[in-house]
C-alpha cells in the first residue's frame, strides 16, 4: 500500500506524504530499518544481488529501506534522477569531488567557501595529485582564465558561506561544458525549495542535510543528487567502497525534516528579511548582505535564478573584533552557534571560527572583516529577534 500522492501535487504537498509503500501494519510513518545486513533466500540470489542482477538491499553501508526513502523524497524536490546519501555535508562534497577526479586532473572554485569545504579543495585534493585554483566566483572572467587542458570539474556554493555573494550559476555551467568538465554546486544556503542548480546547467548538487533538510539541530547528514550518468558510475561506487554512508536512524529523521521544510523555510526566510531591512538602517551596522535585497551586490542574478532569498543574513558591524564579540554577548535570545538553520536563532563570528584557518589577507579578498556576523534565522516571532538584535547593539 503506498500513500504517495499521485495527483501533481506542489513541493509542500509531496514533502508531507509518505512515498513508498508502508509495512503491513500501515503504520503513519515511514519504519526506521536498524539493520547491518541482508539475509538472501539462497546462494544464487546472494550471487545475483551483489552483480545488481536482482533487486534489494545487501548490507546497509550500501542502501537500506531508509536511507532509500529519504532519497527518494529529495530526489523527486530536487528534480534530480539520482541521488545518493552520505554521513555529512563534507563527506557529501568529498564524494562528488573525489569520485570524479584522478591524479593529473584539475579542479577550479570559487574562493569563497565553507570551511571544512575549501580545506578538501586547497589542502586534500592536492595530496593525492589533483591541481586546484581558487576564483572568484562572482567575475566569469577568472573562472574562464582559470581553465586548463586538464581541467576535469567546476565547483561553487550560491549564495556563499558566510558573505551570501550570488553566482551566476548558468554562465559557470557553460564555462565548464565548453571546456568538457562538469560543475558541482553547493546549494545550502538556497535550498531546493529556492534555487534548481540542475536546472540551470550543473551537473551535480550537494547539500548537507544537517541544516535546512533537519534544520531543528537534531542530527548529522549528507546528500548527493545528479543524473544516472554522473552518479551511478563515479559517485556511488566512491561512497559504497569508502564508506561515509548515513546511517538509518539519521535519514529517518531526515525524511522527518522535510515533511516541514517548506513551512520552516519560508518562516525563517520572513525572519532573515525583516532583520536585514531593520539592520540596514542602523547606525552601528556598516553594511547588510542578502539576497533578497535590491542593494545585494548581485541583486539581478539572484532574482533571475533564486525564487527566494535565504534564511541567513551577513552583515558588518562597526568597531571590529571587539564589537562584533560585545554584541554576541549582549544577546539574550539568539544563541552564538557555527551551525545554522536550526529552529532557534543562531549567529558567529567567522573570522574567529569557521572561516580563523585562512589568513587574514584572505579573509579581506573575500570581505570576511573583523566585524562580519552571520546570523541564522530561526523559528521565533521575528519581533522578538529583531529586539533582541537592536538591543544588543544598543548596549554596546
């Protein structure tokens, strides 16, 4: 018995219903299977499961029942043919780095990334013989520059991780089909719900499925989403032999998050407005970055491809280090917390956590001041945020 919806149902309807059938109990919820392995009816069928002759699940570091139900459900948002989950949002982009990519290749991306994900393309890739070059993602010139005779895959995140600048994703596409590479976007900060980068040419999307997907600070995941061609041969193999699989209780809770993930979605991203708009006009505040801004520095991009601005605002304070460390401590409600899209209110300074590893000339080529905060809207009255914000900068 399945209680998918068969009619064309819009994103909030689908991500509501079960998809796949239930067991014969016809429980309300999908089961969660906490299992290693497989049992087969005799030899022939072990034999035949393991060429992929014959269907069904083997051990779970390959698939499992529940991992498949999650993937299944962000597949059909996404609009993708494929996809395939992982531990982590960083082991995510591990696998659709590495599994493309051999000693002699080239990678290219944009400077301007998430931590843990600029150390895989700066520090990891090289150790095992892949050239890599860092660009600015925001001037198609570099990026066309930048191309070699080797160059294998493009990679970018839109809006970035922490200055929310915008990449024209389409153009970046073409750069990197005309030069025969492919080109993986991280699609945090947008959301499937705010942004198709499949849709606009990539080739490969990858979310960490603890933010949004979760987005209630719950639990840790991954995911990999493309066509067959890309993931089947590349992808899949790179995560069933090296083992950064998600495990079943995780992608059940996961499955969980996006049944509410539009409503969450759209609540904080009403939050993240109201606050960069109350922010804009503050005489502590030397400037506010977000999407959904006309004075954003790529306002024309992401009107032509988010449907939506973001959950997360960046914006500058005056006074640097010390400001921006008063403010958080001034806070009463809005928690100081590197992750983000949770249901609670979130803000960190990146140049003293996430973004500390790279040098501070680094941090200015890519406008990470001193003074920078990243906030993350949560679930609360927008008011009360506002008010919380206003009065700590106001004690300061």
């Amino acid at each position: 018995m399945s209680t998918s919806p068969r009619k064309p149902y819009r994103p909030e309807t689908k991500l509501v219903h079960s998809v796949g059938p239930v067991t014969a109990d016809e429980q309300d919820t999908r089961a969660i299977y906490l299992t290693q392995g497989f049992v087969y009816d005799n030899a022939a069928s072990a034999e035949r499961r393991f060429k992929n002759e014959e269907p069904g699940y083997q051990y779970t570091r390959f698939g499992n029942p529940t991992i498949t139900t999650f993937l299944e459900r962000i597949t059909e948002l996404e609009g993708a043919q494929t996809a395939r989950a992982t531990s982590t949002g960083p082991a995510a982009v591990t696998a659709a780095l590495m599994g493309q990519l051999r000693a002699g290749d080239h990678c290219i991306a944009t400077r301007t990334l998430y931590g843990a994900c600029r150390y895989i393309v700066e520090n990891y890739l090289p150790r095992f013989g892949v050239a890599t070059t860092l660009v600015d993602g925001t001037d198609l010139n570099q990026w066309k520059r930048a191309v070699r005779p080797n160059t294998r895959t493009l990679f970018l995140e839109s809006p970035t991780n922490p200055t929310l600048s915008v990449i024209d994703i389409a153009a970046v596409a073409e750069i990197a089909h005309a030069a025969g590479a492919t080109l993986v976007v991280d699609n945090v900060y947008a959301t499937p719900l705010y942004q198709r980068p499949l849709q606009l040419g990539a080739d490969c999307v990858v979310y960490s499925a603890s933010n949004h997907i979760d987005g209630q600070g719950r639990c840790l995941g991954g995911v990999v989403l493309g066509s067959e061609k890309f993931i089947q041969p590349q992808i899949h193999t790179f995560i069933r032999q090296t083992g950064p699989s998600l495990s079943p209780f995780n992608a059940w809770a996961l499955a969980k998050g996006l049944e509410t993930l539009e409503a969450r979605v759209r609540k904080q991203t009403e939050t993240a407005a109201a606050v960069a708009d109350a922010l804009s006009s503050h005489p502590r505040v030397k400037r506010v970055i977000y999407p959904g801004r006309t004075d954003h520095p790529q306002a024309k991009i992401a009107k032509q491809q988010m449907s939506g601005g973001s959950t997360l605002v960046a914006f500058e304070i005056k006074g640097g280090k010390n400001a921006a460390f008063r403010l958080q401590d001034s806070l009463k409600l809005i928690r100081i917390s590197d992750n983000l899209n949770d249901a609670k209110s979130l803000i960190i300074h990146p140049a003293s956590t996430t973004h500390q590893d790279i040098t501070p000339t680094q941090r200015a080529v890519l406008g990470i001041g001193d003074g920078l905060l990243r906030f993350s809207a949560g679930l609360e009255h927008q008011d009360d945020v506002i008010d919380d914000l206003t009065a700590a900068l106001a004690a300061m």
